[in-house]
C-alpha cells in the first residue's frame, strides 16, 4: 500500500495512506497527539497514580516509533526504568524513518542517533536502547498478542476503525485486558461509542478525557 511523508499542522511528520485517507497519527499535529494522549494522560498518569518506576509497556501500532522515541525521553528524564514493547505487522521503510523529523522538533536533535537506534534493531530480540529504555519489536498481528498479566500500560494507537473495524473488537481488548497487571492502564486516541461499549464490556473501568488538539475526547482504561 503507498505511503508518503506529511508535516502535520504542529510541525512534526507523519505518514499518509492515500488509499485510506488515514495517517500515522492527527493530521492537527504528531507530536501534540502523542504528547497529550500517550505520555500526559498515559506515562505520566501511571507513573503519578502508582509511584512506580519500573514499567512494562505494549504499544499496539509502532508505526513510525514516534510513541517510543518521545517515551525514551521521559524514561531518562525522570530516571523510569522502561521495557517497551512496539507491535507492528507492517513495519515502515529506512527511506520513510530517515524522512521523520522528531527529534528536531522535539527539540532533542543530539538524541536522533537513538531515534535511528528504535528503527534498525533487530525484531523479536529485547535491545537496550539506553540505561532507562529497552525495546522489542515484534512484527506480528495485534491478534496475535495472548500475554498474560504482563504490563503496566498499553499505548493502543492503531489506524482507525474507519478503515480497520477488526483492531476495535471485543476480543482485541479481552487481549489488552488479559495483557494488564492489575492496576494496569491502556490510553487511546479513539472515543467512539463502540469503542466504549467494547472496553467496558471486557471489564475496563472508563474514563473520557479532553482530546488532543483537533479532538474532542479520548478514552482512558483501567484494570481495577
């Protein structure tokens, strides 16, 4: 399927699906998106909410490891011990990473050698990015995920139920639901109603928060 690079309206890239009329992330801007959704009210709300330090993480959708790259940088700035895990079926190019501009906007350009590091490892082997960050990358089906009180968060950040209805399901987060310790936390761009009425129904407790810039809301999950 064609991809190209975009600037989205914060100034970071993304990547568009024409076929689709999707991207990788809000088209309003990458790295607000990530910002306020994955970090703000994902990252920073566990971290706060439990006292910990030491996080088992599961992104569903590693696409362009933005996510990981900005979680790197909070890992070494509040000295968080992170074990990331990024799943991704369809991994991007070398000639679509080298394009992405994160690390320039993030205003952390001597880091992009770490950016570079997330996108070449080798998949399906743990690497030790940094001393605060480890990451895996599993190149996978989301279907495919069957841990068992794994993590402590889940980053689901999959294309849209617009064009991929079958990510939304019930089964998919009885997955994500199982994946959670206890406690555990999965935040999401995506507010529509089935969505709702699909994480509640796996046992989700809900919350429905201010969306990112361009959003009206997004939905925070809990495993109580």
């Amino acid at each position: 399927m064609k991809r190209k690079i975009i600037i989205t309206e914060d100034g970071s890239t993304s990547i568009h699906i024409p076929e689709w009329n999707e991207q990788y992330h809000s088209k309003h801007g990458a790295i607000q998106e990530a910002q306020h959704v994955y970090i703000k009210n994902g990252l920073h709300h566990f971290v706060a909410k439990n006292n910990s330090e030491n996080i088992a993480l599961l992104e569903i959708g590693f696409g362009t490891g933005l996510n990981a790259f900005m979680t790197l940088l909070e890992a070494e700035k509040w000295n968080l011990n992170i074990a990331y895990i990024g799943v991704e079926a369809f991994p991007v190019t070398t000639e679509e990473f080298i394009q992405l501009n994160y690390a320039e906007e993030l205003k952390a350009s001597n880091k992009e050698h770490l950016f570079k590091k997330l996108h070449e490892i080798i998949w399906e082997v743990q690497e030790q990015i940094t001393t605060n960050f480890k990451l895996t990358k599993a190149k996978k089906d989301f279907s495919e995920i069957n841990e068992n009180e794994v993590f402590n968060l889940i980053y689901f950040d999959a294309f849209g139920a617009e064009v991929q209805p079958e990510l939304w399901t019930e089964e998919i987060f009885k997955s994500m639901f199982d994946a959670l310790k206890s406690n555990g936390v999965l935040v999401t761009y995506a507010a529509k109603g089935s969505v709702k009425r699909a994480l509640r129904s796996v046992g989700f407790t809900l919350e429905r928060l201010a969306g990112p810039p361009g959003k009206r809301h997004m939905l925070r999950a809990t495993k109580l």
